[in-house]
C-alpha cells in the first residue's frame, strides 16, 4: 500500500490519463465532451485504474498554454461527474493554483503538477489544501524544452531538483508524507537522458518518497521501436514494467488494462522474490 497522508493506494498503482484537451499529442480531441470523458474515466476505473489523472491543458512540447477560467471549464464539470460515478482517486494535472484550489472542491484528492508548484501561487495552494502532490521535473517549459537539453549529470540534477522542491513544500507547511516524486520523462530531455533516468530510477527515489512514472506513448519509445504514437502498446508497457522493477509505484499511461495485467504480473514477481 502506498500512504500519502489520508490517502491510501494499492501499489504499484496504475494512473489512466483523462485528457480533456482538444490538442494533447496522441488522443487529441477525443473526449472532450462531459459524457464521453465520463464513460472514459469509468471504463479506466473498471480496468482497474487506481487513479484518474484529469488534465485541461495540454503540455506537449510546443503546445500553446490555455486560459484559467478555460481549463476550469474543462475539468470542473467532469470531475464532478466521475466523483459520483466512480470511487477511484481523482488527480488534477494542472500547474494553475486557481485550478487545483476549484478541481479539489470538485472531488479531486491528488494534484499533478508538471511545474512542482513552481507557479504562482501553486505552492500556498496545495499547502493550504493539504492533498498529496506529485511533483515532476521539468527542464525549460513546454513551449521550448526539447530545444536541445544539456546536462552534465542528468540523473543527479533531477534528483537535487526533487529534493528542493520537497524542501520547498516542507517550507510552505506540506509535510515530506503528502509528496510524489516524477523524473518527468520528455520534459526537456533526450532520448539518452529518458534512458539513463529509466535505468537509474533508484537514485531518484529522494528522502524516499514514493515515484510516479510517465512514459506512456512518449517519443523515447517511438525513437526506440521506430513507431507512430498509435502503435506504441507494447513499448509502453514493457516501459512501465521496467519503471516498477525500477522501483516506481505509479505508472501513468493511457492504455490501462493491458498495463494492469503487466502489472499484476510484474507485481507477483516482486513479491515471490521477497
Ligand atoms: C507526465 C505528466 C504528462 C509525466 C506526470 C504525456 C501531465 C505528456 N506527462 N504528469 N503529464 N508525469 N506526473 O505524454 O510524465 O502524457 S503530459
């Protein structure tokens, strides 16, 4: 069991992505009305989705950022509906204080912030909601990160960086127990950099946190099978077995059921070797 604070999850979990964004990079547009992303998040909660991970603000590279009052109009009325729908833990993957404050009135009990609440006012929001946060690395900003990330240790950046940014919560009065760690796969990153996190996930483990993992569909694994997004199924999976052997207790993907039974197999394995 994975325990942040009064939430508690079967882990290794599986988080399904619930874009309700008309542009996100490999479903764009297609649940964007209330009805269709609710039968969305219920058949993802019936695979056996732990987490729902609503998002109303693409964060592709390159992607145009969105209105306040845009994205609220996007997320409030569907977490509302898969509040009553379903008992799975509602995410908000969202940089937007304004957004977390309303999407946690909503029913929301987890936000995910691909800016670690380095936004205005994110980080006095989250300490005075008082709900785990899933903080996640990020080089540069959507608009231009993956113009030609340097590192000299990518490995040890991203873990000094998670580290600060847990003190920065700590600071704020949202204790170390109510944090997530995410390396942040593809955000300002190369396909070697994405590698070498995914084989060194141990050392991101800082203060011991629990880690979540995005790689889903993402372009590294693309590079790797020569793939469009649509046909990248198997690669996705076999990435997220890795990130649990690796030690990461949330995957977030898109494809829930075939990862759910990777998952249960990864999982059997682990503890047979316990
Ligand atoms: C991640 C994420 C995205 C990730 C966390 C995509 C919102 C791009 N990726 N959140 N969000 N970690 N925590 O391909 O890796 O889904 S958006």
């Amino acid at each position: 069991m994975l325990t942040l604070g009064p939430l508690s999850i079967p882990a290794p979990a599986v988080m399904g992505i619930l874009n309700v964004t008309p542009d996100s990079f490999s479903d764009g547009g297609r649940f964007v009305t209330p009805e269709v992303a609710l039968r969305q998040a219920v058949t993802m909660a019936e695979e056996g989705a732990a987490i729902i991970d609503v998002g109303g603000e693409s964060t592709r590279p390159g992607a145009d950022s969105v209105s306040v009052q845009r994205e609220l109009d996007r997320v409030i009325p569907i977490i509302e509906r898969i509040r009553r729908s379903t008992d799975a833990v509602i995410s908000i993957d969202t940089s937007k204080a304004r957004v977390m404050r309303e999407a946690v009135a909503a029913g929301a009990s987890l936000i995910n912030d691909v800016g670690a609440l380095q936004g205005e006012g994110a980080l006095e929001a989250a300490a005075d909601l008082q709900v785990p946060v899933c903080l996640m690395h990020m080089r540069g900003e959507p608009r231009t990160m993956q113009e030609n990330p340097e590192y000299n240790d990518v490995v040890a950046e991203v873990a000094a960086f998670l580290e600060q940014r847990i003190q920065a919560c700590v600071d704020a009065g949202l204790g170390e127990e109510l944090t997530i760690v995410d390396p942040g796969f593809g955000f300002g990153k190369t396909h070697r950099h994405n590698v070498e996190l995914l084989a060194n996930l141990r050392q991101l483990r800082v203060r011991d946190r629990p880690m979540l993992v995005g790689v889903s569909r993402k372009s590294t694994l693309g590079e790797l099978t020569q793939r469009d997004v649509e046909d990248r199924l198997p690669a996705s999976v076999a990435a997220a077995v890795v990130a649990i052997l690796n030690g990461a207790d949330i995957v977030r993907v898109h494809d829930v059921q075939a990862t759910v039974d990777a998952v249960n197999v990864t999982r059997a394995v682990i503890e047979a070797g316990e």
